[in-house]
C-alpha cells in the first residue's frame, strides 16, 4: 500500500496496483485503496487504478470513475469507461453516450 501511495517510482508504484489487484480478486475490500488513488496527480497511476477495479468488479468509486469520464487523457476516459461496463453502473449510461458523442469518432 505504501509503494501504490508515496514511491517516487511511477512503474513501483504500477506493480504496486497490479498486486493490490491479485489480492482483491479474493477479496474486492482490498481495492478501497485504489478508490483513493483515483484523485492521484499522475494520470497513469489513475488510469492503472481504474483498470484493476474494473478487472475486479469493484463498484466502491463509481461517483469518482463517472467524473473520470471527462478526463482530457484518453486512457483515463478508456479505463473509466471499461471500469464502469465491468461494474455496471447503471447510472453511467448517459454519461458513456456523452462522452462518445463529445468524442464524435475522432479516436
């Protein structure tokens, strides 16, 4: 938890997430901290986040991942997007077709 938090070291702190996501997928409670992680000012860190909650079908978050939605980075919005389907948020839906129609196939 320490190393996904504070290690200076973007891809210590990736394998951090990734290890974090091995353990959730026994037990989904072990990803709360990935919720925090969420707000991080690295927007690799986020998107790395997002990925291993989708992966684990963590819905704790879901308010912050919609918000996501309107990232400028393209992989935050892709793994917001994903993350949100996996979970099933089903008051993502209109913000999904929002932001595909913002998008207007340019990607």
């Amino acid at each position: 938890k320490q190393v996904a938090q504070e290690d200076d070291n973007q891809l210590a702190r990736i394998h951090a997430i990734w290890g974090i996501g091995q353990q959730a997928g026994k037990d989904t409670g072990k990803a709360d901290l990935l919720v925090e992680l969420l707000n991080d000012d690295d927007l690799e860190i986020v998107a790395q986040s997002l990925k291993v909650l989708g992966d684990v079908r963590h819905s704790e978050g879901s308010d912050k991942m919609i918000s996501l939605l309107n990232s400028k980075n393209p992989r935050v919005q892709f793994f917001a997007a994903q993350a949100l389907g996996r979970i099933k948020a089903k008051d993502a839906v209109q913000p999904l077709l929002d932001m595909l129609a913002e998008n207007a196939d340019e990607d």
